[in-house]
C-alpha cells in the first residue's frame, strides 16, 4: 500500500512541477518531427494529455570517473588460481592462471605473467592466462602490472605450483 501512496504523491508532484510547461514541435529539414520547450518559426504548441513521472537527480559522484590521479592509487595484484603450492595433474602441460589486480584495474593498464622469471608472452589488457606444454615440477608464477607508459604499478608475489604429468613405462 505504500507503494501506490509513493506512485500518487510522485504523479501530483510532476503534475503541479508540469502545469505551466509548454512543448512545441515542427518539422526539421529531413521531415523528422522535432518536440523543444522552446518555440521556433513555424511551431505549433502541443498539448500534453499526460504528465510524465519525473524523479530528482541523483548524485553519481560516488560511482567514480576514473579520472583519478592513479600514480597516486595503491595498488595490489594476486594470483587467485592456481593457489599457492598447489599440485596440478595434466598431461597436455596445459595450466590456467587467474589474477587478481585492487582496488580496479584501470583500463590503461596492462599484464604481464611471468613463469619461473621469464614472460609467458606479451603484456595484455586482462588478468587471465593459459598456459600450454609446461613441463612436468615446480614452477613460479608472478604477475606485473605497467602503466601505460611501461612503468611498472605492482606485482604479486610469487605462487608456487607442482604440474605432475603421468609418464609411459620404457
């Protein structure tokens, strides 16, 4: 019920904030009908049956621009998976990497995975990995994320995974 009390008091509201509000229209060059509060040679007043629901602005300042000074930004990056000294069985040597980067991994940034000290290849836009043909022991595993001009921001610490691979009898 308070629901239709919330609806009413929003519609008497728009009503009385449209009452005295006017709306023109006229044809623009290509035949499109164009609707303005303001009136221009040749408009013709509508009028308005209907009273649209409005609602106030919202303040969306704490959604964030993403203009902030990100030199300035702590960053923190993680290796969410594999998990620290995790055994891992594939025989394909294939293993997926996930990361983790926080507070928000802002879109000039890139990544790059590096396996036992040595990139897995070039710096990228997202914080997922495959890697294919690793060979069967203990790996390391450490992700570094640059700015874009190469500097680097973070890096995670190192995760430590074994990758077992069943071998063939001779």
């Amino acid at each position: 019920m308070s629901r239709l009390w919330l609806v009413i008091i929003l519609c008497l509201a728009s009503y009385t904030a449209f009452a005295d509000k006017k709306v023109y229209r006229w044809k623009d060059d290509k035949g499109n009908w164009v609707y303005s509060d303001t009136p221009k040679k040749g408009a013709t007043e509508v009028k308005i049956n209907t009273h649209f629901l409005t609602m106030p602005a919202t303040d969306t300042s704490v959604l964030g621009s993403g203009t902030q000074d990100q030199s300035k930004q702590q960053y923190k990056a993680s290796i969410i998976a594999p998990n620290h000294k995790q055994t891992l069985r594939d025989n394909t040597g294939s293993v997926y990497v996930s990361g983790q980067i926080t507070p928000r991994f802002a879109k000039d940034f890139t990544v790059q995975l590096f396996l036992d000290g040595k990139p897995t290849g070039p710096k990228q836009h997202t914080i997922t990995f495959a890697l294919r043909n690793v060979e069967r022991g203990e790996h390391s595993l450490q992700l570094m994320v640059f700015d874009s001009k190469g500097n680097i921001v973070t890096k995670s610490d190192e995760t430590i995974f074994y990758l077992h691979k069943a071998r063939a009898n001779q």
